[in-house]
C-alpha cells in the first residue's frame, strides 16, 4: 500500500454501508456527512447525526458532534443520519 505526502498509510473505512478511502489520521464530524451525503448542501432544516464503531481501543464506539473529530482506523464503521424538518 503507498503512503502519501503525511507518510500515512490510506485505511479503508466504511460511511452508510459504503468504503470509502482515508488518507488522514483523523475525520470530522463534517467530512463524514460530506462523504454520507455527497452533493447535498446542509441547511436549516436538516439535523445530522453520526455514529461509528470499530474505532480504537477505548474509543471503540461512539457519537461524533458537529466540530469534533475521531481517530480513524482500518475498518471502521460510521453510520450517518439525517433528519429534515418540515
């Protein structure tokens, strides 16, 4: 596996069901709904909430708040919803 210019090996980690690549020792509660969400621009309205699993000793589960981050680690699970007012 390369690594890249942080010399950090790419994990795969898995966003509602779905892989996606991860170059970064760490991803925000926002990056995560970005990649749940791809095109969608948050609004008023919209309430997210996020979950993962399978993190780090200690931080193995757990919820991510908006301008928080996690460690992330090879396989990883992170399960995002959304909840539009009407």
């Amino acid at each position: 596996m390369s690594q890249n210019s942080h010399g950090l090996e790419p994990v795969t980690i898995i966003i509602n069901a779905r892989p996606h690549t991860w170059e970064a020792k760490e991803i925000t509660f926002e990056q995560v709904v970005d990649l749940a969400y791809p095109g969608q621009t948050p609004n008023d309205q919209d309430t997210y909430t996020v979950r993962y699993s399978r993190g780090h000793d200690g931080h193995g589960t757990g919820s991510l708040t908006a301008s928080h981050s996690v460690h992330v680690k090879k396989g990883m699970i992170f399960d995002a919803y959304r909840t539009s007012r009407s």
